[in-house]
C-alpha cells in the first residue's frame, strides 16, 4: 500500500507540474486568435473595416502585436514545458530546476531530433528528478565550489548531451508508432472517440487528463 500511494503522489506531483505551462495557453490562444482574427485581411474587407482596422492603422498594429506575442508563446510551446514542468517537479531550489531545465532542452536538441512539447516533457520529468536528487549533493573539498546547486544544471547538462544522442536512434519508432495509434483511433469513427474519452477519464485522478 505504501509503494501505491507513493506511485499515486508521483503522478499527482506530475500532473501539477503540467498545469504550470498549461495554464498559459489560454492567454496565448486568446492573443493569437484574437490578433490574426482582426489583421485579416479578407475579413477587414468582408466586413468593411479596411479604413478603421487596415494595415498601417494604429488598430491594425495593436492587433498584429497582440497576435504576434500570442504567436511566440505557441512557437516556444517546448521551452516553456521544459522548464515549467522542471519547476512543477522540484521540491525545492526551483530556480535552479528552471535553469537546469532551459539548459538541458538546448542541449538535447542539438544532439537529436527535435521532438517538440513531448521533448519538453521529457526534459521536465528528468531534471525534476536528478534535482531532486542532487540539489544537496556534497562534494569533496577541492571540488565543493560545484557541489549542492551548482551541481544540478552541470549534471543535468551531462545528462542530456546523452539523452539526445540516444533519442536520435529510439525516437523516430517511437514518434511511428503513435501516429499509427492516431491513425487508428481516428478511422474507428465513435469507437475511437469513446476510448480517447475513456482514457482521458481515467486519467484525471492522476492530473494528468490535460496532456
């Protein structure tokens, strides 16, 4: 029962983590949807709005901006998960989590593919724990400069210089195999929509429904 409820407490810790970066996309989408909407140009003319809203108005530009910073938020949507989830997963030094979550994600796409949100996960989870585990370190006397937090982001780093290689190689199946899983989920027609319903439901105890 011990070990149960601590696997539970783990992917409660997990699904709180994701709902740091989650809670953003709203804002974000609102900016976006909101900007593109009214810099459109079809729909300025559509609706005859070209002299008050066109290019080179000061609403037009208001717009534009607004899209554009909604626009930014998508396009980092990685960076951002990777180091909200490695502050979500941090008990405690979350500043340093945060570090050592930007620097491992650089990291690890430069030394393989680029994988997106779920990279960002990846990074997250993994820091979070070698945080976790790390953040107290003691090193001998001559290499104590580098011990407790300093020590996080360095190891980090390490580690995902590693985990970038390796993901080169076990990546590209992995990435097959869940769109052969969408695929399918897609061509059952209802069934499909009942077992994706099914699995989100089962997945909110554990907060993890949003992912």
């Amino acid at each position: 029962m011990k070990k149960e409820g601590r696997i539970f407490d783990v992917l409660q810790r997990v699904g709180r983590a994701f709902m740091l970066p989650i809670a953003i996309l709203p804002v974000a989408g609102l900016l976006l949807g909101i900007g593109q909407s009214f810099t459109n140009e079809t729909m300025l003319r559509t609706y005859h709005l070209i002299k008050i809203m066109g290019p080179g108005t000061v609403l037009y530009g208001i717009f534009k901006v607004g899209g554009d910073c909604g626009s930014i938020i998508f396009d980092n949507l990685a960076l951002i998960f990777a180091m909200g989830v490695s502050i979500g997963m941090a008990k405690a030094e979350k500043a340093v989590a945060a570090l050592s979550g930007v620097l491992s994600f650089f990291v690890m796409h430069e030394a393989s593919l680029q994988l997106g949100v779920f990279g960002g996960i990846i990074v997250g989870l993994g820091v979070g724990y070698l945080h976790n585990r790390l953040y107290k370190i003691k090193l001998p006397e001559v290499l104590s400069f580098f011990g407790g937090t300093r020590a996080v982001p360095i190891i980090c780093t390490i580690v995902y210089v590693g985990v970038g290689i390796l993901m080169f190689f076990i990546w590209p199946p992995i990435q097959g195999l869940m769109y052969s899983l969408g695929g399918i989920v897609k061509a059952s027609g209802y069934f499909g929509t009942f077992i994706y319903g099914v699995l989100e439901r089962a997945l909110i105890p554990f907060g993890l429904h949003h992912v």
